[in-house]
C-alpha cells in the first residue's frame, strides 16, 4: 500500500458526521456486536448525537439488540434512519427481516454499504459507530477505502485463538492507516453470583498483554455478565442503566475512554489509499 499516487480512492467525509468509530473483531463469537450497540447507547446517554450502522449485512444482530424491526423509509433519494434509545440506526436486518440469509458477491456488498453510508439521512452527528462483520473482508476494506475512519476499535476475548485473529485485525487497520483506538477484552471474567467470587473463563489478560505488544490503547475489560445477554436479547441494551456499580458500568466506562482517545487522536485527515491484491 502507497498512499497519494495517482488513480487512488479518496475517502470522502459522511455529510453531517463528525467521527467515524469502527468496531471490529479477528474472529466471530468474541461479543463485538454485543460491544458497538452498547458504546453507541453509551455515547447517546452522554449526550453526544449518536449513530449506529450495521455493516455485518450476513448476521445483522442490531435491530433484535436495539428492540426495533420497523421498515426505513424514503424522503426523496435519502433514507431516514430509525432511531433508538436516542441512537439513530441502519442494518440490512431492517431492509431483509426474518430468516432469509443474503447470497451476495463482493460488489453488492460494495453497493450496499456506500447506501448505508451516503444515502441515509444521517443528520448531524458527534458519532457513527460501524459495526463491522468478523475478519479482513470486501465490507471492511470497502469502508475503508472509502470512508475516513476517525478509528477502530478491536473485540477480543482473553483466549489465545481469538487474541491471534485480533493481532490480524489490528495489522489490518495499521496496514490502511486508519489510528487504532484501542483493544477491549470482552467476557474478561465472571463474578459467581452465589459467592462473588471472580472466575477467569476464558483466561485473562490477554487483551491487555496483546495490546501493550502492538503498542495500542487498552481500553478496558468488560465481565461475563448474564444480564449484558439477557439485554441483547430483549432489545434493551445493557448500557441503558447507568449504575455506577452495575453491569451496564463497564460500557459507559468504554465509551468515555474512546472519546478521550478520539480528542487525543485529534482530526483525521483524509488521504487517498489504495489496498493491493
């Protein structure tokens, strides 16, 4: 990858949208969506003008995670987000409902996330979270190609098989050059609810080990909780409750730690980039 040489993709700022905060994950099955609808909730509670973009087209988890399953509509060639918990929202999940999977090749990928990005009314935004699909796909180098990336943040879990595909994602988003904010361990570890006693499940650790290795920001561990599960699966986030104590601490705590690493970064500027075969 070299970057300003001729005939290369600029990437075009969001109309509307200040900062463009990807989530991430090496590998399926570490909690990543579970963690973008939560930082978008928490980002919202603090005040901040907030959306969430659905960009895993094949498993669009967010409407049943945000509880809503309504059909967008059109205001001339925009479309007009759906908006919950004060967070404005678009996923293939409202355009393609119920169990029917999505058969697409990388072009209609490609299609369906610059309308995801650029034909939704969007409106005025302090931030987008994308909540990207697992791996180093066509979505995520469509996005950014194409998109200016304020950051990234990368989900891992604290065992070794998902702190390997986590390091690629990392090596990912450094090879394009868009600024890492930082890894979170999520499903760090649980607190037994009979004798409070910690339990590391899978591991511990890792995630703060990987990222002081790559030189990255850790941003947190977030606990094992049935209640994060039981939100997820009601369509009531569990960042809603803002219990300094409660399980929903942990995702209010990531949220102010990713603002304090984006006013770190600063601006981002906009340079052209060409991702090679």
């Amino acid at each position: 990858m070299t970057p300003n040489q001729p005939g290369q993709t600029p990437r075009l700022p969001i109309a509307g949208v200040k900062c463009l905060i990807a989530v991430g994950s090496g590998k399926g099955g570490v909690g990543k969506t579970t963690v973008a609808v939560n930082l978008a909730v928490g980002l919202a509670s603090l005040g901040y003008k907030t959306g969430l973009m659905d960009a895993d087209v094949y498993g669009p988890n967010v409407p049943l995670m945000m509880g809503i399953n309504r059909t967008p509509m059109a205001l001339g060639e925009r479309i007009q987000p759906l908006e919950q918990f004060g967070v404005r929202l678009m996923s293939m999940g409202f355009l393609n409902p119920g169990d029917k999977p999505l058969v697409w090749r990388g072009p209609m990928l490609h299609s369906v996330i610059q309308q995801f990005l650029r034909g939704v009314d969007w409106g005025e935004l302090d931030y987008l979270v994308i909540d990207l699909p697992p791996g180093t796909g066509d979505v995520q180098l469509t996005l950014i190609q194409t998109a200016p990336i304020t950051g990234a943040i990368v989900v891992t879990t604290p065992s070794d098989v998902s702190l390997e595909d986590a390091r690629k994602a990392v090596h990912m988003f450094h090879q394009v050059r868009v600024p890492i904010l930082g890894i979170v361990e999520n499903m760090s570890y649980l607190v037994c609810p009979h004798c409070q006693e910690r339990i590391d499940v899978f591991s511990h650790g890792g995630g703060r080990r990987t990222a002081v290795e790559m030189k990255v920001h850790f941003l947190g561990e977030l606990p094992l909780n049935p209640a994060v599960r039981v939100g997820g699966d009601s369509g009531k986030p569990i960042a809603l409750d803002e219990d300094p104590r409660g399980p929903g601490a942990g995702f209010l705590e990531l949220a102010r730690n990713t603002i304090a690493r984006i006013e770190e970064i600063g601006p981002l500027e906009s340079p052209r980039i060409e991702i090679t075969e």
